[in-house]
C-alpha cells in the first residue's frame, strides 16, 4: 500500500531537487501563486502534465475573450499566461512539463518528497495543488495495439512542426486545435509536411467557422484534404505504422499510409494519484481552511478550482486571491524564524529591489504579523 501524506517514509534513494515550494500545475493560478511565493522570498518548482505552460485556457481557449480579470478589461487565455509567466520571471521558478505528480511522501524532517511520472524527485517544504479540475490528458484513440507507437509515430500534441516536415501526416480530430494544427503542418514554408491529412467522424467541425472555412479552401487548393470517416484499423510493418483503415460513412473503407499519426480529440481532467495522498476531499475536491487555503495535511495547500468550502466560485480572480493567502499561510513554514511582513510592490524598496523595478520613495512595509 502506498504511503499517503502524513506517512513518515524513507528519504529518497537518489538524489532530489531541495527547493522551498512545488506547485503543481503550471495555468494562471500556479503561474500567480509563484508570484506571491516570490514576493515572500519562497521559491518555487513548477510541474505540469501539458507540454506547456498555461493549463486549460492556453490548451482549451488560447484565443477566446476572458473580460474579468481586474485591470484588464480584455484578455486572451493564450496571452494571460503570456502576462503571469512574465510576472514570475524575476522569480526564476523552474518548469517540469509533460509530467505528472504520482508521489508525495511526509518526511520525518517535516518537508515533503514529491515525485513524478519521470522519475523526478524533489524535497519541498511546501506543496502547493493547483490543479484545476484535474491534470489534462489527452483523450486518446482507442485502437488495439496502436498504442505501442505512441511517443514516436502517434502523438497527442504537435509540439514543433518542424518535427514533421517532410512526412505524411494524419490527423484526427474536429477542435480548433486539430485544424490549427492542419494549417500550420499544410502551409507553405521550409518545414512544411509532405502531406496532411485530416479526419474526423463527420464533415462537421467544433472548432471556430473561420479556421473551418480557411482548412476547406486549404483543400481546394490542394495543399491538405478533409476525410470523413472512423478510424477502424492499421498496417504495421517492421514495428513501424504504416497506415490506418478508415470506415466512410458510407460504409466502404479506405487505407490511409502516414509517417505520423497526430490525434488531436481534446482533453479529458484526471485526478489521477491525487485522489490516494490521503487528502480531505469533498465531490472530488481537496477541502481547504479558508485562512491559509492549507489542506488536511500540514504544509500542502490547495487553490483555484481544484479545493473547495463554503462560498467557493469557481473563477480565476478568486483563485488569485487564494493564492496570496495560501503564501502567507506557508511563509512561517519556509521561513520560521522571519516574521511574516506585509510589504507592498508600490513603496517597499526590498520589493522593488527583487522585482528589478528599482527603488521607491521609501519602504513603508508594515509589520501585520
């Protein structure tokens, strides 16, 4: 049985990264709460399961309007995280991406040993669960024995395109993310693929009319096509996939060759090993006193959609202010002998020395403590 938070278990065999904080996922709520961790000298590791940073509104959204973050009165998912990975720069937090937490085990010291899918490992004083609804994994194609190419011939994200240049391309899916993707592998330049293939189930399509309108005279001209049909089968040959079998919805079936097959059907939330650290949850969520957004186990914390008490909204300006307090709440743990200040960015020199912004007119920080 595995050991659950609060569990006293051997340090780790080799040797882990010591660091003051791991927030585990990388969106506009863990981007912000390393910037409030900074702002009180903690440093911090980031770990997400998305090749990327910015979480659900980059991978979902990055496009769409988001008009209620303050200050703001409009912002795209894609360039929020653009502004909040900024804002934490001066705090050179550290990415793990494409990565999953599997372990995280009480030391007898107090601190925490967090692992991941990778074999990671870290030494933290604090934990910092900023989840969302769940760690994104890609929903996969269910294909017997197809899964065997994953990570070289069949894939779930494009990454760089430049990766496919040159090869015959499939692609599956009918988000704005497969078409992007279609258009970007289809057009003209040095690194263009040799062919793209798009498939989806129907002639119909999720994502935005405009990308649908710009893939359909993409196929006009020639320089990609649309097939609609199921993916039923594939060939291999010499451990390589060669092609898959589509069913149309007429019935007949078609062979497809490819180099690569990108599957591109959305993402689903998993909680994944969470659900066993031996947290208090409530409907799936880690219930949090509201003071210091602490979870049932001293040290970890919870903010944004993934914890939940009385009054909870779901909404990224209420996740912001949690992670404020959840920083304070792990100040005394970090730093136990310091008294926890509250300084603010607009007169305190210390604050405008570690932000790189320069000196103020005076440090009028206050003692609240």
């Amino acid at each position: 049985m595995e050991p659950r938070p609060g569990d006293v278990v051997a340090p780790a065999a080799t040797a882990a990264i010591a660091t003051d904080a791991v927030v585990i996922g990388a969106g506009p709520v863990g981007l912000f709460q390393v910037f409030e961790l900074g702002l009180l000298d903690i440093r911090a590791h980031v770990i997400d399961a998305l090749p990327h940073i910015g979480g659900q509104p980059v991978e979902l959204y990055p496009d769409k309007p988001i008009y209620d973050i303050p200050g703001l009165p409009f912002c795209t998912g894609q360039g929020l995280a653009d502004a909040l990975l900024r804002q934490s720069a001066p705090f050179a937090p550290q990415f793990h991406l494409g990565q999953t937490v599997n372990q995280v085990h009480a030391q007898e010291d107090g601190q925490w040993l967090v692992g991941t899918s990778t074999g990671t490992q870290f030494l933290s004083k604090t934990v910092f669960i900023a989840a969302g609804v769940g760690a994104f994994e890609p929903r996969r194609i269910k294909l017997a024995g197809i899964e065997a190419h994953e990570g070289t011939q069949l894939r779930y994200h494009l990454g760089a395109p430049s990766a496919f240049a040159g090869q015959d391309v499939l692609i599956q899916g009918d988000s704005d993310t497969a078409i992007e993707a279609a258009l970007s592998l289809s057009a003209t330049g040095p690194h263009r693929a040799n062919s793209v293939t798009l498939v989806h189930r129907r002639d119909s399509f999720k994502a935005e009319p405009e990308r649908v309108a710009l893939m359909r005279e993409r196929c006009a001209a020639g320089a990609m096509r649309f097939i609609a049909g199921q993916i039923t089968g594939h060939d291999t040959q010499d451990g390589r996939l060669r092609a898959v079998h589509l069913t149309r919805p007429d019935g007949n079936e078609q062979a497809v060759p490819l180099d690569t097959m990108l599957v591109l059907q959305g993402l689903s939330p998993q909680l994944g090993p969470l659900t066993d650290w031996g947290l208090a949850m409530e409907r799936k969520q880690l219930v949090v006193n509201t003071e210091t957004f602490s979870t049932s186990a001293p040290g970890i914390f919870a903010v944004g959609d993934i914890n939940t008490y009385p009054g909870k909204r779901k909404l990224l300006v209420c996740g912001f202010h949690e992670c404020t307090l959840a920083a304070y709440g792990a100040a005394p743990i970090v730093h136990p002998t310091r008294p926890v200040l509250l300084q603010y960015t607009t007169t305190s020199t210390h604050l405008h020395q570690v932000l790189g912004v320069g000196h103020g007119t005076g440090d009028k920080s206050r003692d609240k403590s």
